[in-house]
C-alpha cells in the first residue's frame, strides 16, 4: 500500500470465522491470555514504554474495574483475542492499570503519537463502542437490542431485525488550476475557522453516488468550482464517528469562485509556493492540517507534483 495514513494499517485478523460461533467469543472474553483494550468516555487507555503505546490489560484487571462491562471482539493476534471495553465514566487510569504512569487519552490525540498499526486498532475500537453506545434501542421497533457476532452486529429482542455498524464515505479533494499553478482551499465554519485553518474540500457521498459525481457536487457546492478529472489518490478510516475518507484530487474547469457562505466561512486558490510555505510551516497567511489527517496529504501531493 503506498499511502497508508493514520488510523489505518489495523494489523488483526478480524476473526470472521470466529465471530460465527457465540460460545468461542464468550469463552475469547473469559481466557486468561485475551488482551482488553479500555476505553473511558471514549478516551482510550495509553502507556509510555517509554514511547506512548495502546494500553492493553488482562481481564482480571478489566473485570476488576467493570464488572458488567460487554467486551467487544476486534480481531487476533498471534492467535490471541483482543477486544475493546468501555469502562465507567469515573475509572482512574492508575487504579484500572494497577500501576501509574498510564492515562485516558483522546483519541484525535493519541491518533498523532501513536505507532501507525496501533492507530489502526484504535479507529476500530472507537467507532465500534461509539456505534454500541448510540444503538442499544432497534430502529424498527424501538425495543431493546443485544450484542452479537463479538460486536459486529446487534439484535432486536422482540422484532428480531439485525443492525449492523455504519461507515459514511466522505469525499475528500484538492482542487487544481493548472493553468495558474493553484490550488482551490477552504475553511468550514465551525473548527477550520476558528483555528484559521484552510483545507481540502470535503463532504458526504449522497445515496446513489458515485465517488467522482460526489466531488463535483461537493466542489461546486461549496467553492461553486466545476471540475474534470477526477482521480483517487488514498483513504483514511477516520474514527470520529466513523467515516471513511476518499481522498481525491481533480483539475477545475472553472475559476471563479462563489462558495457557500452557510457552510463555509472563505475559500480561495493558493500559489504552489505559499502551500509549501504552509507545510513547512513557515507561511504567515495559510495554515494547513497536520499529518494526522488526509488532507495534509492529499496538499503535499499536489503541492511536491507527487506522481500516483
């Protein structure tokens, strides 16, 4: 894979087969050897060896500090199981670890410190308790549902519908003038505003879409750019909630821009050098985001003249 971001590269085997059987994940979540990873209001549980690595426990300790907590199953390793628990909104990092020197972290934090196949693992554990936490009544009934396949899904009790976790694509793009040797960039109301932050294009790909359709909806929604070829360059599972980032790069058949002033607070083109000034950091009129997110990525490429 040539563009691997953060929050991808998740090295488990996400245990397909062993999903299938319900008594293999409960004895999974009774064994001594399975690993847990907690997580506290969404925060996950870190530990600096002495760099900053997933806090993994043994179920004993997890046990100890919620004893009705639902493990959910995230895949294997080495043959081992590991799962994902959301503990109490009042569990100490110390107290749950039983040693000090480990802390709850946020997760857009630890995204950036952590080694990359550890960010992996943290998108799936986010998004999957996230998803738990928000769908414990059935859509079609609105009775009670339960846990199942290790987390993968949850059943209505009284109407017996199944409800599965959701991914929502994004599209996610750099818009160049290759004409002026420019590139189209906004700021979003709301974050990107107040961190004077310009960035790539993006928004949710509609029902009936296709990827390329969604670009040229989106640019010319928000920047009221029309665009031509349109190319994918990489994606990023993006755990907040959970959406997938398809990062996309295209050429504009238009220039002239008139943007959506409810959605967006300013978009304008920018001059190869100012963007590189941005990415090193030394530009005083743009800000970009960091390498934690596609967007960067997606900047440095048309920016360096990468070839993909």
């Amino acid at each position: 894979m040539r563009h691997q971001h953060p929050f991808a590269g998740n090295p488990l085997d996400r245990g397909e087969r062993e999903r299938r059987d319900e008594a293999w994940i409960a004895t999974a979540a009774r064994a001594a050897e399975s690993r847990f990873l907690p997580f506290r209001n969404l925060e996950v549980l870190l530990s600096d060896l002495p760099q900053p690595v997933l806090g993994w426990l043994d179920g004993d300790r997890v046990r100890a500090a919620a004893p009705d907590a639902e493990p959910m199953f995230l895949g294997l390793a080495d043959g081992v199981a590991h799962f994902a628990v959301a503990l109490p909104d009042c569990a100490d990092a110390d107290g749950v670890a039983g040693r000090k020197g480990w802390r709850f972290e946020d997760c857009r934090t630890a995204g950036g410190v952590l080694p990359g196949p550890d960010t992996g693992i943290l998108a799936q554990a986010r998004s999957n308790l996230d998803w738990h936490r928000r769908h414990g009544f059935c859509s079609a009934c609105g009775q009670p549902t339960v846990a199942q396949r290790g987390g993968q899904v949850r059943r209505c009790t009284a109407c017996d519908a199944q409800h599965f976790p959701r991914t929502d694509p994004v599209v996610i793009t750099v818009v160049a003038d290759p004409a002026t040797d420019r590139c189209l960039l906004g700021q979003s109301r709301g974050r990107l505003s107040r961190m004077r932050m310009y960035s790539a294009l993006a928004g949710f790909v509609d029902q009936g879409e296709a990827i390329e359709e969604a670009v040229a909806r989106e640019v010319m929604e928000e920047a009221g750019i029309r665009v031509t070829n349109v190319r994918y360059h990489s994606s990023q599972p993006w755990p907040f909630p959970s959406s997938l980032m398809i990062g996309c790069l295209a050429d504009a058949a238009s220039t002239a821009i008139h943007f959506d002033d409810e959605e967006m607070s300013a978009v304008h083109w920018f001059e190869r050098g100012e963007v590189l000034r941005a990415l090193a950091g030394t530009s005083e009129a743009l800000t970009v985001p960091g390498p934690i997110a596609i967007a960067h990525h997606l900047i440095k490429a048309w920016a360096t003249r990468e070839r993909f």
